[in-house]
C-alpha cells in the first residue's frame, strides 16, 4: 500500500550544497543560466524584429532604448550568453560523441569555455564598435 | 516456456506509459537544433555586428534580403524550439509541485511559441515589403 508519510521519509537526491565546488560543476550551472538569460533575451530579438516591420518610428524608439548605456549592457551580456553557451553545446557534443570525459580533459575544456566565452565576446563587441 | 521468451524484454510494458512515450525524442531533438543553431548563429552575429551604426533604410534591406532572411528565419526557428525543451528540463527539475509544474510548463509554451511568431511574422513582412 502507498502510504504518504513513507514518501515524504524518503531520501532526497543530493543537490548543490552537498557537493565540492569544482570548476565543471560552475561551468554546468553557469550553461543553464546563460540558456535562461538567452530564452529572456529572444524578447529582445522579437521586440526589435517587429519595431523593424513596423515602420522608422517604431524602429526608432526601440533603437533609442538598444542604444542607451544599459539597453548596450544587456546587449553585449546577451552575446557573451550566446557565445558562452555556444561553446558550451560543442562541449556537450564531444562528451556526447565519447571523449573528454577525464577529469583532466574536462577541466581543460571548461577553462577553454571560460576563457574563449570572454575573449570571443571581445572580439565582436570590437568589431561592432569599429563598425559602429 | 518457449526459447523465443527469452528474447522478450519489459519494453513493451513500457512503451506508451510515461517517458516510453517519447522515449529519447526532447535529448535528440536538443542535439540537433544545438548543432542548427551552433552553426547559424555565426551567421546572426556577424549580421548584429554588420547592423552596427546602419540607419532604418539600411536595416531593412539587409533584413529584407531573401538570403538573410530565411538564415535568420530558421535561427530563430532552431532557437525557439531548443529553448522550449531546455526550460522544459529546467522545469521538470526544479518545479515539483503538480499544479504550478502544470502552468509553467504551458507558459513556456506559450512564451516560445509567442516569440517564434512575433519574429517569424515580423521578417516575413520585412522581406515581402522590400
């Protein structure tokens, strides 16, 4: 018979405050966020997307907004996201396709997501400015 | 008992109950739109940067190009449809409460399926217009 208060007794899987910091596991948490920065930051897409279709007016007053201090600071938050993730999904498919899954290879590629997430992210906000 | 028995396994219990219903389908599907999006979102941020400093006329004609838009049309496709089942997983994780799993769930369908068109209607009538 199913009986509740056994359920409710029934131990918990273990979840973020019982393990060790280390770095895969940041990375791990850090690729979720950035997914959930990036599933809010499609609004911004759209909003842009349908202020365009809508005619110079429209364009203009949310250009004006993308183009404040703060609309820029999202903005380049948002590619960081997208470049960060990105690199994590290929991350993902090497262990999907069977290698990297050593602690050493897997630090190391962490670090490479980390490292090359920032570095990719100045990149472009250089090449936008020089554009710009 | 027949030899043949041995080679029947309990998938067939399973198939049609719970997760035998889809089985691998939302982790594959994850797979694929990554790799769709991995390799078209090179495409959209040279696009945001190549954007940079053009005025309303200009952007339109980028946009309203038929090459551009239908790259940016399945970015956004792919994008919407993996961020759908991501922040499913996400869901299903951390929100345990039946009724309230319910409502996230539906909501995150209907965010995603709110962006997808908004774009999708928005570029359809950049590009028809130009």
């Amino acid at each position: 018979m199913a009986d509740a208060r056994l359920a409710a007794s029934r131990p918990l899987s273990p979840h973020l405050q019982v393990f060790r910091f280390i770095l895969t596991m940041a990375m791990s948490i850090v690729h979720r966020i950035t997914g959930g920065f990036l599933y809010v930051g499609t609004v911004f897409v759209a909003v842009w997307l349908v202020a365009a279709a809508s005619g110079p007016e429209w364009f203009a007053q949310v250009d004006g907004v993308y183009q404040s201090w703060i609309g820029r600071l999202i903005l380049l938050g948002l590619v960081w996201s997208l470049i960060h993730h990105a690199i994590g999904g290929i991350r993902h498919f090497i262990w999907d396709l069977g290698y990297g899954f050593d602690p050493k290879t897997a630090d190391r590629l962490a670090l490479f997501n980390l490292v090359a997430g920032v570095v990719l992210t100045g990149v472009v906000a250089i090449a936008a400015f020089i554009f710009a | 008992m027949s030899k043949s028995f041995r080679f029947q396994t309990s998938l067939k219990h399973a198939r049609g109950f719970g997760s035998g219903k889809s089985g691998t389908t939302h982790f594959w599907q994850q797979r694929v739109t990554g790799v769709a999006a991995l390799l078209l979102s090179l495409v959209y941020v040279v696009l945001l940067v190549k954007l940079q400093g053009d005025d309303y006329a200009a952007v339109m004609a980028t946009l309203g190009n038929p090459f551009v838009a239908v790259l940016m049309l399945a970015f956004l496709g792919v994008s919407v449809w993996h961020m759908k089942i991501g922040m499913q997983v996400i869901i299903e994780d951390y929100v345990n409460q039946p009724l309230l799993r319910v409502l996230t769930l539906m909501a995150n369908s209907f965010f995603s399926a709110l962006v997808g068109i908004a774009s999708a209607v928005a570029l359809i009538k950049i590009t028809f217009g130009a």
